[in-house]
C-alpha cells in the first residue's frame, strides 16, 4: 500500500493555487488530507472535440499534485455523457455525438497531458474510466429513481436555461439528464472529491447530493480557477470557441499564441499554467506593479514555462529562437517550409490547405484584417489568384507564418 503524504507545506499549496473553492470548506478537507487516509478524487472530461486547452491543463496538474500525495487519482472519460453534452454556458442544445465520435476524439487527449501526469507510474497509477460502463446499464426505472430527488425547479434555476426561456428558445428535456448522469458518476465510482471548473458546480453539486442521498456519504467539491481575463472578464480558452492556447499545438505556435495573450493575464498564466513557485511569482506581480520590468520581458519567460512543459526545454529554446527573429526582429526564417501550387489556384484555398488558415472563410478574414502579405506586400484581393509571378516568393500569414512559394511544374 503506498504512503500517503500529509507534509503541511504541501497540503497547504495544493489547497491554495488555482483553487477557487472547495466544499464544504478547504478546512475540512484539509484535515482529511492530514490525517493520513487515502481519498479517491476524480474529474469527468466529455471528448466533445480532439484538442485541450491550457484551461484543462490546470486541473491535471492538479490532480497529478494529488497523484504523487498517494491518493487514488481517476481521470473519467465522459463517454456516455459526451453523446448528450454538458448544456453549461449554452444558450442552445448541443449537438448529440455518436458513441464512434467520442472514441475518436479519446484517442489524441491521454497524448496531449503525459507531460503533466503520469500515466506510466507503476507506484499509485491513474485509474481511467469510463461512464459508459455505468450509465449505459441504468434501467428506466433506475432514471427515475434518480430524477425523483430533484424538482424541476432546480434544473431551470441555471443561468443558460433562463437565458433561452426569455428568449423563447427550447430546453430539451435530455439536457436535464445530463446533471443526474454526473452526479451518478460519483455514486458509481464512490468517490470522496469530485474536481471542476466552476462551470461545473451546478453538476458537481448533484451529485453530492445523490452519494449523500444513496450511500450517506459526504463528497469534497474541489472547484478549479478559469481563466478569465481579469479586465474583460472573458474567458481566455474556450474549446467550443476554438480560442486560447492548445495543448496540441507545435512548440512555435504555442509560444506566439501565449505571446499574443493581454499583459494583464500573465499572473494567472504563471499561476495556473506553470510550475513557477508561488513567492516567485508573487515577486513578478511586485515587478508588474512598481513598472520595473517590461510586460514583454515577462510574457516571454511565461511562454517560455508553458511551452517546456509541452515540448521540453528544447523544444521552448527553438520557439523562443524563431519568435525573437520572426516577430521581434521582423527576419525571415530560413527553413520555412515550401508550398507547391498551379498556376491559377485561389490564395484563400491554398491557405486552407497548408493550414494557413483553418477555412476558406477564415482565409478572407485574414486578408480583410491586413494579415496576409507576398514578399511583405498586404494582399487585399479576395479572390487573389496565383501565377507563375508569385513562383519563389514568400507569403506571410499574421506575425508567424512563413511558406515560401513554389508553381508545381507541368
């Protein structure tokens, strides 16, 4: 049996970065914590897309933190829940996903997060799950059982259900399931905390309920930080959005994206992101505020941080070589890539296919915004098309993307 560790010091930390709140209180579970017992934590994550974000890295880096203390550590595939999603922040019902669409997204995010926990451990390994195995076996009469412990009341009493009810947009009774089917996750697997975003307190909260309810025992509900601009008070990763900073991404993008974040999300980034002590960090923000550093200084060392944790300490060296020359010195790499082309083909479509661009659409948008130069000449052609003059020339997309252009020979 592995050792638990209450070192104080540890405990204390855990309970206090990236944590917004725990209930019933950090007290408590703290005491739990320090006497030595070892308690089961999970976090249930829906693959309703392929890629994570920087937002989900927080909680794995958590739950890892709790891994290494010797406690039993669940990483929960939403499988089954995925197929319904999670209404939470939607102000419309979300697409249902086929059981093969989930499987499919499951595949890339185990990838994603083994540089932050430790799936290979043979000493207290994670324990993945997968609520298929649970839910798919509930009986009507089982559902029933369940829906009976809460009122209808309840349900509606969330923000993007008063949202669509004002604005006379349907609620489906399905997306009523989608809290009883969390909140049986943590009966089925009879754990002591579930950890969330937020965003996920209404379900976490249910399912305290029904593990009281059901086997009369008390859960932790350790609520995570999200990222949130401090000024705008808007999300700064959102997977439905496609904004922040992906997991997935490579080494350069990931720094340029992290570069491209405001100056006053750098203290949460360090915080939430990174394996930066606390007092370190607390001397940045002295920095920040007495103006004795420059933000971009900064925000370069946070890229930096993040980027090794995914790519390693060369892989951050390299991104931080190519952002300084690209952007910073404004010179053109010399191992760009090429692309090839023939003769008439539309810029907005090989932007699409070289990954320019995630779409045609987004191709416009970028040359509307002035983002789009040949041999530093702003495009402003919509319907640019490529000739045999653009052979050998480089296109630049935004400050970091370089393609040297080449016309595919007859």
């Amino acid at each position: 049996m592995e050792k638990i560790v209450t070192d104080e010091k540890l405990i204390d930390e855990l309970l206090e970065r990236s944590v917004k709140e725990v209930l019933p209180s950090k007290k408590e579970l703290k005491e739990k914590m320090m006497s030595g017992r070892k308690l089961k934590i999970y976090i249930g994550t829906d693959p309703t897309g392929t890629s994570l974000h920087l937002g989900h890295a927080t909680n794995y880096m958590i739950l890892e933190k709790f891994r290494r203390l010797g406690h039993e550590v669940i990483f929960l595939i939403g499988d089954f829940t995925a197929r319904i999603g999670d209404p939470t922040d939607k102000f419309s019902a979300r697409k249902q996903l086929t059981r093969q669409d989930v499987n499919k997204n499951v595949k890339t995010w185990l990838k994603q997060i083994e540089p932050i926990i430790d799936f290979k451990s043979k000493i207290n390994p994670v324990k993945i799950k997968y609520n298929h195995d649970w839910l798919s076996k509930l009986t009507f009469e089982d559902v029933i059982s369940l829906a009976a412990n809460f009122t209808a009341q309840q349900m509606l009493k969330r923000d993007m259900f008063e949202k669509r009810m004002k604005e006379k947009k349907p609620i489906y009774l399905h997306e009523f399931f989608y809290p009883l089917m969390q909140g049986y996750d943590s009966v089925a697997m009879n754990v002591d905390i579930e950890m969330c975003g937020n965003d996920q307190k209404f379900n976490a909260l249910i399912g305290r309920t029904l593990l009281k309810k059901i086997k009369n025992k008390e859960k932790f509900v350790f609520i995570t930080t999200l990222l949130e601009n401090p000024v705008t008070k808007e999300k700064m990763m959102s997977k439905s959005l496609g904004t922040g900073v992906f997991l997935d991404e490579n080494n350069l993008n990931m720094f340029g994206q992290i570069m491209s974040q405001a100056d006053e999300n750098i203290l949460q980034l360090f915080t939430d992101c990174t394996y930066v002590s606390l007092s370190e960090i607390e001397e940045i923000k002295k920095q920040l505020k007495e103006n004795k550093v420059n933000p971009r200084d900064i925000k370069m060392r946070l890229a930096f941080e993040i980027v090794k944790i995914y790519h390693k300490e060369e892989g951050a060296k390299k991104a931080q070589d190519y952002f300084i020359r690209t952007v910073q010195q404004k010179e053109i790499p010399n191992d760009i890539l090429s692309v090839t082309f023939k003769e008439g083909k539309k810029l907005i479509e090989l932007m699409a296919q070289e990954d320019l661009a995630q779409s045609k659409g987004e191709a416009k948008r970028k040359i509307k915004q002035g983002g789009v130069k040949i041999n530093e000449k702003i495009i402003k052609d919509l319907n640019k098309i490529l000739t045999k003059d653009d052979a050998e020339k480089i296109i630049k997309v935004g400050k970091r993307e370089f393609r040297k252009l080449l016309i595919q020979s007859i």
